[in-house]
C-alpha cells in the first residue's frame, strides 16, 4: 500500500470578482484544492463529478500533477458545478451571485473497486449523505478526515451528526464551529464535540491561524502576516491538503510532533493558495520551495 | 539606574456589567493593570491623578506589590474616573453605559524630578496632549512606548501623529491600525506606519494572538486557547505591562529574542488578567507561576 489519500467533493468553475480584479470560470472546487495540494506530499485519488463544459484542460492540469482522476465521472449533457461571487473591498466577505448545482444533486460519488483498501479517506464539502455513501465504500479505512459547511450545519444537522460519528478528525472554520456545537467559546465548543468521539478538530480562523484539538490537548498556530492576498478562495482546502497530506507521509501519526508539523504544512498551501487566482500559485510552487518556508515558519515560532 | 518603568494612564473604577456577573467601582483603568503587571518585571513609577471617592485600599493594593505612587495626584472635591460598561454575551462587543470623565480634562501629568533621568517610559490611554506633556519632561528616555485608542485617532489624530514621531513603539489594536494607517491589510498598515519612524508595532487581536513588527519582520504569535474568560477588561494593558516590563528588564534591547520572550509574557500577562474580574488574577499569580507559563507557552510553539 502507498500512502494514498482519496478525497472526494467538487471540481468547479469558479468566477471570482475581487474590487481588483475579476477572474471568470477558472478552476476551483473543493476536491481540486485539496487534491493539487495534498499531492506535493502523498498519491491523491479525487472522486467527485464534471458536467460536458468542464475543460480537458484543467483535467490535464491535475492528471500532470500525477492526480489520479479515474473516479471522476463526465456526465454529457449536464453543466459543471459552477460558482459565481464576489468579494468585498478587504477580501474577507463574500456574496454568492450565482450558483449551478443541479450536477450535483443527485450524484453519489463512486470508489473504483481498486481503491478500496485505501487508509486515507477525505472527505471534502458534499453533502452528508454523499460523504457517508463514499465513506461505507472503503473496507477499513485508518484515518478518515472530512470538512462540511454552514449549509449543512442548518440544513441536514442530523444527517451530519451521522458523519460525525464516523470520522476520525473535522476540519472546520471558526463560525462553522461555533454553529455545529452551539456555543460561543472555541476552546468549549471544540471539546464538546471530542468528548463526542471526535480524535482530531482542526478549528481555521483564516488570517488568525488555527487551533488544533486532540488528545494532546489544545494549541494555536499562526498564520503568515501576508501583504498581498488576490483571492482568499481555496485557502481552506489547500491548508487541509498540506495538512492531510503530511499525516498521511507519516502514516497517520496523530502524536504532537506530527500534528504541528501538519499544521505548518497546512499554512503553507494555504498561504500559497491566496496569492493568486485559482490554483495559479500552487502550480507555481515546489516541494523545495515548500521545504524551505516549512524551515522559516518553525523559526519564526522558535524562541 | 534600576530598569524602572514610568507610566501614565488612568487609575479607575470599574462598573463592569457581563451576562453572568456584574462588579462595581472595583479598581481598573489602564495605568492599574499596566504597573501591576509591568512591576512583576520591574520597579514601576505611575504618574496619575484620582478623586476624592478613591479607595484608599486600591492605593494600598499597588503600593504593596511596590509600585510608586508619588507621581499620582490626589484631588479633593473632585470625582474619580469612573467606567461604566456592558459585554454582550460572547464577551466581545462591549457598550459604555456611563463615564465620568471630567477629572481627566484638564489634568496634566507632572513626572517627580528625581524621576527624570528614567530611561523606560510608557504612555498608557491619555489625550496626546497630555502623554506628550509627560514626554517631555524626561530627559533622555531610551525607549518610549504608548497606546492609543479610537476615539484619540478620529478625533484628535493630528496631536497623535505629534506623539508619533516622539516615541519608539506603539502598542494598538488591530482595528485601530486599521484606523490609523487608513488601510484594511495590517500588515500593509503596520509598515506605513514602520516607514514613518517607528522602530516598534505591536498589533494586539485579542484571542487571536499579536503580531510584532520592527526592522527584524514581522512575526505573530498566538494567544493561549482560554476557556473560562470572565472579563475582558484590562487583557491589553497587562500584556503591555509583561511586554515592556521584559524588555525593560533586558535593558532595552529589541533584538528578535528579546521581543518573542516580551510577547510571551505579554501575553501570559493578558490572558491572567482576563480569567477575574479587575486585577484579581494578577493578584494571584507568582512570578513562579509566570515562569512556568512561559516555558509552557516556549513549548507549545516549538516543533
């Protein structure tokens, strides 16, 4: 077995307007962050679906990165995942104009019967119950991590509460969290729901870093002060692909050492992933280059 | 020369409204939690003014943890300083419900002559007027740190951009350097500000940590993930008393060591004070219990 990490969740066509400038159906989506990033560490398998306008390029843009689309289902006929919104004049508010889920629907994603063994499950922003339909497909999987979105927090609590009980770790942003747990302290709400049977939350507050909870106990970590953000889209699924992807080089330690390593990762491509549009600055990035501010952030926290 | 401290800022009484708990005229203002903090590092001079309804025993409290008090003038007749505020129930917003402000208005701050040769000085929350007033009367002070607060930078910034280009550091919320500097990204703002003539930023973000800015970069550092926070009053002027009170110990230097150490007990200092009502905790603590915490704190960050 290699240390394969599967992730499912969307391949989309994003048009993004900043006050700077506006970007229109470049590739985004969940799976392909996370993908793109996870695999500067690890073999990625994405399983998720594309309408008949989804480009063949952007397919050979991840393939070349050696990202196994074989679970990818092409449905003719019916339109990509498309995401249409805009930012406020700081970046940090965003307002949907314009959503096409309809491909998503119905879709329940697929495990190739050659991937079955695979140890390292994500589960990328789906639905709960198309999570869990990918999930029940792998035969013992050693660390399955997911994420999910205030949507489904609202909308589908206890179809999510089934995940949650399924799942090893849950990466989430502060509000999600405050939301999923129903109370307003981070450090409560986040042992409320370990107490719950969670091993690992990884709770993202954007620019203020992020606070890892585990039996280890709690700590934060910063993130980069960064002067030139473009397009705060991706940061999230990147940061859980750097994250996920050094757990899984290392064979799903969760020890502290470990668990901070990841997260410095995580911050990496998550800083990576905001300095331009799309996956634009992960396609420029190396593992030498990743190497090299890993060394720099363990400094900068070194006193 | 001892490392002393000179200080200004306010000596109050705080009514302090939570939704679990409410305390009144207990002993607060920016001058109280900076010395009390500051002196676990160095001896501390406060030059102030309070009223007549001034609670002998509040002067008792600094005094016995030997803080100067000659430098804080006492008017008969006149009312105290008083505070009189609200937190919503997340403990965030707060809402000034009454303040008593008329014995700041035309006072100004005389430093005793045999402190005039005092190499460290910090400007706590006072109108520029009166914190370059107190300025000027040192003689050759090494280091000058000051606060500010909102209502200063609106209404009276010309006077502040005077006190600016006389100080060597500045301690300032994130959403008053946003202010300030006239710009959303802080770290764009923070080096406006850097490139005018300051050779010290420190950007306080509550529960999300500081980033220090100087010629050696610019770093973050995390705050402590706080479960139990009873009373927000104060964190800011303790953790600038634990961070100019350690690099006053250390004699000035602002080298890159030097203000990671200060920011972690600044940050100690901060997340202390907030876990009481009024200085309560600092009254507690040991600088055993500092110590300890520091090490805690060097720890978690390293990997």
């Amino acid at each position: 077995m290699d240390n394969r990490i599967v992730c499912t969740g969307t391949l989309g066509l994003d048009t993004t307007r900043t006050p700077f400038r506006t970007v229109e159906n470049v590739l985004g989506g969940s799976a392909a962050y996370f993908s793109y990033s996870a695999s500067f560490f690890v073999p990625v398998s994405v399983i998720s679906v594309i309408g008949e306008d989804f480009p063949k390029g952007y397919l050979e843009l991840l393939s070349r990165k050696g990202i196994d689309l074989s679970g990818v289902e092409k449905r003719d006929g019916e339109k990509n995942f498309a995401f249409d919104s805009e930012f406020s004049y700081d970046l940090y508010a965003r307002k949907a104009l314009k959503t096409e889920l309809k491909i998503l629907e119905n879709y329940l994603p697929n495990l190739p019967h050659r991937l079955v063994e695979t140890e390292f499950v994500y589960l990328g922003t789906f639905a709960p119950k198309q999570q869990l339909h990918l999930l029940e497909q792998f035969e013992s999987p050693k660390l399955v991590i997911a994420d999910t979105i205030e949507y489904y927090i609202e909308n589908d609590r206890p179809a999510l509460m089934d995940v949650m009980g399924r799942i090893d770790g849950l990466v989430i942003n502060d509000i999600e969290l405050r939301m999923l747990a129903q109370t307003h302290n981070l450090v409560k709400a986040a042992f409320t729901l370990l107490e719950k049977g969670l091993k690992l939350l990884v709770v993202k507050k954007g620019e203020h870093g992020c606070i890892i909870f585990s039996e280890e106990g709690a700590f934060p970590l910063p993130a980069f002060p960064l002067e030139n953000v473009v397009d705060p889209t991706g940061a999230g699924d990147s940061f859980a692909g750097g994250f996920f992807g050094h757990i899984a080089r290392k064979n799903g330690t969760l020890d502290q050492k470990t668990l901070k390593e990841a997260t410095a990762y995580g911050t990496i491509m998550g800083a990576t992933a905001v300095g331009d549009f799309s996956l634009n600055n992960l396609l420029n990035t190396t593992p030498e280059k990743i190497e090299e501010t890993f060394h720099g952030y363990r400094r900068m926290l070194f006193f």
